[in-house]
C-alpha cells in the first residue's frame, strides 16, 4: 500500500480508539459518581433519620422509614456492582490508551500496513477479553440479587442454639 493509505489507516484507527477511550472514561466516571452520590445519600438519610427523632420528635414510623433507606440504597449499590464496573471500564479505557499511545508514538517512522493491523488485532482481542470478563463477572441479574447467601456458622455455635459450650 502507498504510504498515503498507510497514513489514512493509522488517523482513522487513532480515533476510533480515542473514541473508545472517551466513552469507556465517561462510564468509569458515572459508575464512581453514581456510588458516591448512593454512599452520600445514604449517610444523609442516616443524618436525618437521628435529628428528626432525636430532636424533633417526629413520629417513629416516620424516622423508621427513612431509617430504612440506607439498607436498601447498600444494596442496590453493592448488587449494580457500581465500584467492579468503575474499575472494569477505566481498565479499558486504560488498555485502550496504551494501543493509542503504541498506535501514534511506538511505531516505526514507516508503519506498514502489518503493523497498524497487529494494533487493531490487539485491540479486538482486547475487547474479547474483557467482554469474557464482564459476562464471568460484571453480569447482575434481579435473581442475583435476590439470592440470600447463609451465613456460615462456627463449630463453637451451631444455629438456633444458646452460648457455645467448652469442648472437652
């Protein structure tokens, strides 16, 4: 291929990557301000539900019902995986970036045709990748979450019993 085609192969990868790169930043970014914003929220809800009962004496129910929000806001949180997935896209946005920079500044002076390829294969097989990644790992399904795991109990003491006895 002429040097001209080589040329408009390298520009149009370099922004489909800096597109990429862009997009998987920005939902990094929401995922980590979403949990901030549920983390605050959910200390406010604590905040108010202490002053209204403590010094306002709103009616129990009331104080009982914000009381209840930050379980809840925990474990809507905690089940949308908010901080993986944070971590899972500026991982990707990282990956990216490092094809970026290898694509515009680790290439020869005369990239051929082979190596610009081999930079967008390592991308598709990077996208591979964390796909396989997300599907093993990021997925939450409505019966994920409502899955209830037993807590493990100890030897010592064994469920629906009293104090544990001294073992012999």
């Amino acid at each position: 291929m002429s040097d001209p085609e080589v040329s408009a192969r390298k520009a149009a990868l370099a922004q489909e990557l800096e597109a990429e790169i862009r997009k998987y930043f920005g939902f990094a970014k929401s995922a980590y301000l979403w949990l901030q914003g549920l983390f605050i929220l959910s200390l406010c809800c604590s905040a108010l539900a202490a002053i209204l009962g403590l010094f306002l004496g709103v009616p129990g129910k009331i104080v009982g019902g914000i009381a209840a929000l930050p379980p809840i806001i925990a474990f809507v949180a905690v089940n949308l995986k908010l901080q993986a997935r944070s971590n899972w896209h500026y991982r990707k946005s990282y990956a990216l970036d490092a094809l970026r920079s290898r694509l515009l500044y680790q290439l020869p002076a005369n990239p051929t045709v082979d190596d610009i390829a081999a930079i967008a294969k390592a991308r598709d097989d990077n996208n591979d990748a964390m796909e396989r990644e997300w599907q093993g790992t990021m997925e939450t399904s409505f019966a994920d979450m409502l899955k209830q795991r037993p807590m493990p109990h100890s030897i010592e003491s064994p469920p629906n019993q009293g104090l544990a006895q001294p073992r012999h």
